[in-house]
C-alpha cells in the first residue's frame, strides 16, 4: 500500500512580511542609486529573510499530519463533546511553531479554532484536548481541517489542506425550557354531556374508581352526588398519583408538524419533556409513529433519544386511537411553536373540541 500523498501547502505574506519585503525592495533601489555597500548589506539581508521564511514555513508544516478522535460517540447539540486532537511532525529536521487548527461540524460553517502552545519537535506527536460543539442534531462528524503556522516568525503563514474525520457521533436535540408541571396538571380533556368527576375524564377511567360503600369505609368518602343517582352508596376510590405512570404518543406527521421549524421545535420540546418526566419517575414508555420505547432504565432512554436523534417529518396521516386509555397521552402541537398533552390524537380530539 503506497503512502497517502503529502497535502499540499499554501503560504501568505503576513503584514510583517510585507513589510520586511518593501524595506528590502527600498533598500535595492537605494542601492542601485547611491552605490553604498551598506545598503546592500541590508536588501540582500532583508530578502533573503523574506524568501527564507516562506521557505521555511512551507516546509515546516509539510509534515503536519493530523488525527482526530473521540471516545464520546453520543451528545446533545450545544454541549461540549470530548475530543482529542493529535499533531505528528512528520519532518527530519524542522520544527512545527504553534500551530492552529480549525474544528468544524462536518458540512456546515460552524467553525472553531484550538492552537497548540508550543511546538511540535520532529519526528514527535503531541496531543491536544478540545471541547467543540455539535449544532444539529443527527448522525454528524467533527472535521479537523486548514492547520496553519507561521516558521520561524510571523512573516509568512503556511495553511496545509491536510484533514481528519472523527468517528460518526449521534447529537440529539437540545432540549428547550418548558412548564412540564402545567402540562401534567392541566391537559386538554374530553368534553362530556355528564357532570362532576366525569365531567372531565371518560367514563372508562372513572369507572375502575367507582365502587360500593363497605361497612368500616370512612363516611367522608362517599360521594353524595353520585350516590344519589345511582340510589345507593357509592365510593369514588381517590387518584394515587405516586402510582400513575404515563404512556406518551408522538406522531411525525407532516399534518402535525408542517415545518421545518414547527418539528425542530417540537423535538427539541418532546427532549426536556421526556427527560423531566423520567426524572421524576412517572413514565413508563413512548411511542414514535409505530415504535414503541420502553424508558424505564437509562440504556432505554439512550435508545430514544437516538431515535429522536435521526427521526424526520412522517408523510403518513397520524392514527386514531379509540377508546382512550388510562394515563395515554398524545403530544400535539400547540399555539406559539409549543406542545401539549391529550388523551386522543389530533384528528379526534379536534373533532371533539369543536364541538
């Protein structure tokens, strides 16, 4: 296998090199005019250091091979990603003088710089730690591209095209401020023709709460009303709600989301949501389009949000579920780019708040 050839090099006069050349120059045409050995002492000093600088720094940054790595193969967009940068000095004789290096996500034009402060002996590697930042979300990768170095002083600056491309890293969604508690206490309802406890939830969940009056139950949990119109005692069971567990519902439809925006958004929403209500432990699952997540341990939770990671806009119309079920909830969109929970998809409930 023959060896990769060297990248090639271009070098710029810096202000000091323009400098030092139209001294130079002067000191020539000085020269030229006034025949005095000193002034041509100093143009053939002048170029020659010209000359020899951009000579020096070509050859310098020749051997600059880089490697970029990262252990880190998943992030959220906007955090710090841990990675290392390697410079080998693939030269003899010369030195590499503090060379700079661009760190870019991969087709974009985010950029960052990192600068090793020091130089980098030949025939040596050395190894820099940086932190750049991933902004969208996806399978992306982290380029290491333009390093650049003045040799031996800022007269020239030499920038190789030599690069390198980290391994492939999932960034999820940034996640985006939200009132996870006023979502959970206050959700859209059904609307029914009925009144007091059901007036806000189906009769399905109601009814595992309904039950007859046993001899021994406190008398101040009967419910009056409701007993009234059953003509018997009758007990509404209290909600235990360290025991409820949500089950959540996320349709990509394009009806649902119909910009680019509007979904990143959504996403980015859907991401802090997930996250707070595993925090508090009150999640069992969610379900992309026809996917079903488990989010009871943290490699479930990983798996998710790579899902999430990677999801795109859905052509398909969202589902109906029907009946409702117990502690379902469906995420859909709302005014001002926000989100909020139901216990039916958006055709249906629609529908029924229409009415």
């Amino acid at each position: 296998m023959s060896p990769a050839p060297a990248p090639s090099i271009t070098v710029a006069p810096e202000d000091s090199g323009r400098v030092v050349l139209r001294l130079g120059i002067l000191a020539l045409v000085a020269y030229l005019l006034l025949q005095i050995d000193l002034l041509a002492l100093a143009a053939c000093s002048l170029l020659a250091v010209y000359a020899s600088s951009s000579r020096l720094a070509r050859a310098s940054l020749s051997g600059l091979r880089l490697t970029l790595s990262t252990k880190q193969l998943r992030a959220r967009c906007g955090e710090p990603v841990d990675a290392r940068l390697y410079l080998k000095n693939q030269n003899r004789i010369l030195p590499i003088y503090y060379p700079s290096v661009t760190v870019r996500e991969k087709n974009t034009r985010r950029a960052q710089t990192f600068q090793f402060q020091g130089l980098v002996y030949p025939q040596q590697e050395v190894s820099l730690s940086i932190d750049p930042t991933l902004g969208v979300r996806g399978l992306r990768h982290l380029e290491a591209l333009a390093p650049r170095s003045h040799f031996p002083f800022a007269l020239h600056l030499a920038q190789s095209k030599a690069r390198s491309t980290s391994p492939e890293i999932i960034a999820w969604p940034r996640p985006s401020p939200l009132d996870v508690d006023s979502l959970l206490n206050d959700p859209p309802r059904f609307r029914f023709e009925t009144s007091g406890e059901q007036s806000i939830h189906s009769q399905t969940i109601e009814a595992a709460r309904i039950r007859d009056y046993h001899p021994g139950d406190p008398k101040s949990r009967i419910n009056w009303k409701l007993s009234a119109k059953l003509d018997k005692l009758t007990i509404i069971e209290p909600r235990d709600e360290r025991q409820e567990r949500y089950e959540l519902h996320l349709e990509t439809s394009k009806e649902l989301w119909p910009s680019e925006l509007a979904f990143e958004r959504m996403l980015r929403l859907v991401t802090t949501l997930v996250s707070e209500l595993s925090r508090r432990k009150v999640i069992q699952g969610i379900t992309l389009d026809h996917t079903h997540y488990p989010l009871t341990s943290n490699r479930e939770l990983i798996r998710f949000y790579d899902a999430l990671a990677t999801s795109a806009p859905s052509p398909r119309t969202p589902d109906l579920p029907i009946p409702p079920r117990r502690f379902h909830l469906w995420i859909l969109p709302a005014p001002n780019s926000q989100i909020l929970l139901a216990p039916q998809s958006a055709p249906l409930f629609e529908k029924e708040a229409s009415k």
